[in-house]
C-alpha cells in the first residue's frame, strides 16, 4: 500500500496518460508538460492514511501542438476517469526535455544554421550544440506573439567529449517554434575573427597539467548505518520525516517530526524548493534574454540527475530512485536520484573543566540529497537534520558558467568579468524560492519578526550596554512581506502560542536566514515584473492548497508575476494560522576567473532552528565517542 503522499510509480503516471488521452481525445500531436501526484489536502490527509478513504489521483498539465491550447487535467486514478479538464488559454506549460533535444537535432541538420556555421569555419555539425532557452512575454519579438518559441545560443566542443560550454558561437541565435519544430529566424551578427584561444576542459584528458596526488579518505559505519527506511518514510535521531518527489520541485520532505520522549512533535507539514530565477544581468544581444526560471520553466525533478557512490556520496548510502515522465507520458526513471546518508559534523558540544577534564559529543547529521543539472549548471541540494533539532538547508551551484566574446580584443566588459583570453562571464544571479510550509507542534502558528536593539544611554542603563529584542508578530500578508535588515540582525521566528515549553514560553522555530540580496533590478523591468517573489526576503501566506508556485503556476513567456504578488494583494490575517514562509536566498553571481572552465562549487545555506521547542539543549543524551 503505498503512502497517500508517496509521489507516482512509473504504472501510475502510464495510467494517468492512458486516460487522459482515452477520454479527452489527447493524440500524438499533444504533449504532456507535467504529470504527478495531486497531492492530498491537509484536511484529507488523516482519513486517508487511516485507510478511513482512499483513493489516487494525478495532475497533468498538456497541450495541442496544433493549435496551442493548454488543459490542466485532474485525475482520478482509483476511478479511471478525468474528474477535471481545465481550459488554461493563453498559457505556456513548462518546456519539456523532449523539446530541448528535438530542438538540438532540429538545428544542427537545418540547411541555414549549417550555412552559418560554415561562414564560422565549422563544418564538423556532431561537435555543435543548440541549448534552448525559453523566452520572457517582453522580449518575444511581437511577430511570433502567441507562439510556443525557444531561442537557442549554439556552442561547439572543441573535441569529441571537449566542453561544449567553452566555445560560444557569440552572435548566432535560432529562433524556433517548438510546437512547429521550425527554425523562424536565426540572428546571426558575425563580424568575422577567430574563435579565442580557451582554456575550456575539465576532463582530465583534456587538462594542460597533471593531476595532483591526494591521501585516500574513506569513511566506514562497520555496523550499518543509524537510519530506517520503510518505503517512504525516514527514521533518523528522533527525527522522522517522509520523501516526496515531483518533476518541478525534485526532493520533497514532507511529515517533518521530532520524537521527543513519548511525543513525535510536528516541525514541517512540507518543505521543497519552488521557484528558481536567474536573471543574467547583462543587456548585450548575446544575454539580454537570459532570465531562466529553472523550476517553472525546467523542472528540478525533470533535470536531477542519477547520483554515483564514492563521488557524489562518500560512505554507507542508501538511494532512492525517482521517477518521471516524458512528453508523450511515457514514465523515466531517475535511478540514485536522492542519496540519504549520515555524515560526521565535527564537535556538537564541548567543555573542558578543570576537575572533570574535557567532554566532548561528535555531532553527525542526517543528509537528504539529490543534484540537478539544468543544461550548464549544476545544483546540489542537500537536507540536513541535526541531533540538537536543526535543520540545514544547504545548496551548492557548480557546472560551466555561460559565456561569450569580449566585444574587442582587450575590452573589459561592463556587466561581467573575463574568464579566459577573449571571452567574459556575465554577471548574474540566483534567486532560490524555498516553501517551508512548517507546523511546529500543529497547524495553528505565527510569525514574528525578531529585532535586535541597542539600548539608549540614560536610566538603569547609563553605560548604554543592553540589547532588545523586538518580537513584532506579522498579522497580515502585507506584514509578512520582510527583508532581512543587517542592522537589527533580523530574524524570524514561527511560534505555536497554544502550546508552552517547560519554561512558559511558547514553542518556536526560527529561520535564521543568510544568503539573502535584493534584487538589485529596477521594479518596472520585465525581469521584475515576472519575478516579483524575489522582491522580498519572505513572504507569509495562509495555507492553501493551490497556492504552489511563487512566480506563477506557468512562468515560460510569462509578462507578470502571477503567484505571491496576487495572492497576497487580498491582505489576508496570517496570525494564529496554518502559515507558509517563503523564503528568498541563493547566489548573488560576480563571476570570477577562479569559477572558469568549471566553477568550484558555490555554497550558501540557511537555517531552521528550534527556539524554545525544547526545555534545554536536547542532544544532552548523545553519548560520547570511543577513543582511539
Ligand atoms: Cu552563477
């Protein structure tokens, strides 16, 4: 019996395609963007996983290339049927792998893309690559309004397996129709000129220089690991929670709990990633198209890839495979697509007494993993559960940084920094949507902004030495927009004021956030407009079911920003309630000559800490380690 919020089986998502196309007439000029769980309600959870109701049911989102009519489809796989076949006019579904490598072919083999190249001096088409970007509304050009478009930048490898990513065709730009598959145009600039003497590979074949020796590092668990896996649900240090996964968000933590003593105490009903942006913030004709949403327009899940041991993952790992969909429906799976393992974290506490000598507790934590790699770029995303109740959400980015020409042999460019002889990486940057829809000790929660404030000199305090902390509750939507604020050490704390600690005080989680920036882009810019969720470092809404997707649920050509902006312009009250956070963090990218050919891995994280969920320090009880 499968849990009610275990994602799809490959028979599932088949079962799921069947039908639609059995009873909405879904032939082979469709495609289906999305096919996954509907997941259950809050309310309805309980009654199904009592077995009290059953019941499956799927979400598919596809579209006739004919005429580019999308329909969102719920449906019931218990019931064999379509319960639900909604009209989305005007809307552009998610591009589809299928898309991205039919469009490759289709450009390589076109008799005008050949041509060009062959102006280049490139005749050699298996060493040429179309990677594919979906347009933003404002820079469609107005001829193809309401067309399925892609625009392409194409790249060559230097070697049968050289990197593609380091020789740009600066200039060339297919613009393609993907529901035709027809190249439309192909903007092509070139001026001439060699392409420039790169450095571009990382294989170790193709290195310059030898590779350096290390030690061998092995780590060993002799008798197995510390976690229990039944299905979907992770046992783990008092902590239990249960993994989810879906094309858009990849790994999706759900159930997150802490046993603490006879109590399995709620922290999170749901925690994933929702929407990633990446504006590239360089208006020259090779970049000012770069906005990529990688979780609307690509899908996280879509893009993770199958993870190896003793490389991606270093000890006793269990993996879990995943499973996804093609554009005809057709399930893939993912094999290692989430690593789950145990990891030493250094001291977790320590103190050295003059009589009792020293104590010390290794901390170990409790990863939750899976990579992503959407075209150039690779994101690695790692959970992590600690014994003294925190939970780390680290990501790394690393991959090829994209590229182009310096405008002029000795040229500095304005908006990026050269990477090697002739060719600069514009600046950019990632902005990761975390939905952290969390429960600490039941549904019924509040946000405060916390504050710290100096004191003023005068009264009690003549040496002006104290400090605040100001708690300001957020009761409306309006108030839960927050930035974070450096100069008060802003934080926010998620409070559960029916249930108190050992202490009196209500129980609490807070995010401490890091890795925060603004936006730094103009609010009226179409970049703005169509990704305003990163406007604020928070947002708080009210649980809702359908309320999935910051930046909108259909973000490919897209003018505006569909998703919090509009839900929170009804203001609604957010005290006392079933919250979700929304938190806005990633990588503000001034590329670097250090992050070229491949970049090492940029690291950012933030936090969610227990405050006040416990009485004390709640690893008190992890014992001591033996000594060698
Ligand atoms: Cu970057």
């Amino acid at each position: 019996m499968p849990h009610p919020l275990d994602p799809l089986t490959a028979e599932e998502i088949r079962q799921a395609a069947g039908i639609v196309r059995r009873d909405r007439g879904v032939g082979d000029g469709w495609r289906f963007a999305s096919i996954e769980l509907k997941e259950p309600s809050k309310a309805d959870l309980p009654a199904l996983e009592s077995g009290r109701r059953s019941g499956r049911e799927a979400l598919a989102v596809c579209w006739n290339r004919a005429d580019g009519q999308a329909y969102r489809a719920v449906v019931s796989l218990t019931g064999d049927t379509v319960t639900a076949w909604e009209h989305l006019p005007g809307q552009q579904p998610n591009m589809t792998v299928d898309e991205w490598h039919e469009c490759d072919e289709m450009i390589r083999a076109h008799p005008a893309v050949i041509d060009s190249l062959g102006r280049r001096g490139i005749t050699d088409l298996s060493r040429v690559l179309a990677d594919m970007w979906a347009y933003g509304a404002a820079v469609v050009p107005e001829r193809y309004a309401g067309r399925r478009i892609g625009w392409c930048d194409l790249w060559y490898r230097g070697s049968e397996l050289g990197n593609p990513y380091a020789h740009h065709l600066t200039g060339l730009h297919p613009v393609v129709d993907l529901n035709t598959m027809e190249l439309l145009e192909i903007e092509d600039n070139y001026q001439g000129g060699a392409d420039p003497e790169v450095m571009g590979e990382y294989l170790p074949d193709l290195l310059p220089m030898r590779l350096r020796s290390v030690a061998p590092l092995e780590i060993s668990q002799p008798d197995g690991v510390g976690f229990t896996l039944d299905g979907t649900l992770l046992s783990w240090q008092n902590w239990q929670l249960r993994l989810g996964f879906n094309h858009r968000e990849s790994l999706v933590l759900h159930q997150v709990g802490f046993q603490d003593g006879e109590r399995l105490r709620s922290v999170a009903h749901r925690l994933s990633f929702a929407e990633m942006v990446v504006p590239y913030r360089d208006a020259s004709p090779d970049h000012y198209r770069r906005t990529a949403f990688d979780i609307g327009e690509w899908g996280l899940g879509f893009m993770t890839t199958s993870l190896a041991l003793g490389c991606d993952c270093l000890g006793e790992i269990t993996y879990l495979d995943a499973v996804v969909h093609d554009s005809r429906g057709e399930p893939v799976t993912i094999p290692n697509a989430i690593c789950i393992h145990e990891e030493d974290s250094g001291v977790l506490w320590k103190h050295v007494d003059e009589r009792a000598g020293a104590e010390v507790r290794r901390a170990r934590r409790l990863v939750v993993s899976f990579h992503a790699t959407v075209a150039n770029y690779e994101y690695l995303v790692y959970w992590r559960f600690y014994q003294d109740g925190n939970i780390e959400c680290e990501v790394r980015a690393t991959g090829i940084m994209v590229t182009s020409h310096i405008a002029a042999p000795g040229s500095r460019p304005a908006n990026g920094t050269v990477v090697d002889h002739g060719i600069y990486a514009p600046f950019h940057q990632h902005f990761i949507v975390a939905r952290l829809d969390l429960d600490v000790d039941g549904p019924s929660n509040t946000v405060y902004a916390t504050d710290s404030r100096p004191a003023a000199p005068g009264g009690d305090d003549p040496y002006a030495l104290g400090l605040t902390v100001e708690s300001t509750p957020l009761r409306t939507e309006a108030e839960g927009r927050q930035d974070y604020d450096w100069g008060v050490q802003r934080g926010w704390k998620v409070v559960n004021s029916s249930v108190v600690n050992g202490l009196g005080t209500p129980v609490g989680y807070k995010l401490v956030p890091s890795a925060a920036f603004p936006p730094l882009l103009d609010p009226a810019s179409p970049a703005f407009q169509r990704a305003q969720a990163i406007g604020h470092t928070l947002w708080v809404t009210p649980y809702r079911e359908d309320e999935r997707w910051p930046c909108g649920d259909f973000p490919v050509q897209a003018a505006r920003d569909t998703g919090l902006p509009v839900w929170t312009e009804a203001d609604r009250p957010i005290e006392n309630t079933d919250v979700v956070l929304w938190y806005v963090f990633g990588i503000h990218h001034i590329t670097r000559p250090e992050d070229w050919p491949v970049m090492p891995a940029d690291i950012v994280s933030f936090w969610l800490k227990p405050f006040g969920f416990f009485d004390r320090n709640p690893a008190l009880d992890v014992p001591p380690s033996h000594h060698h």
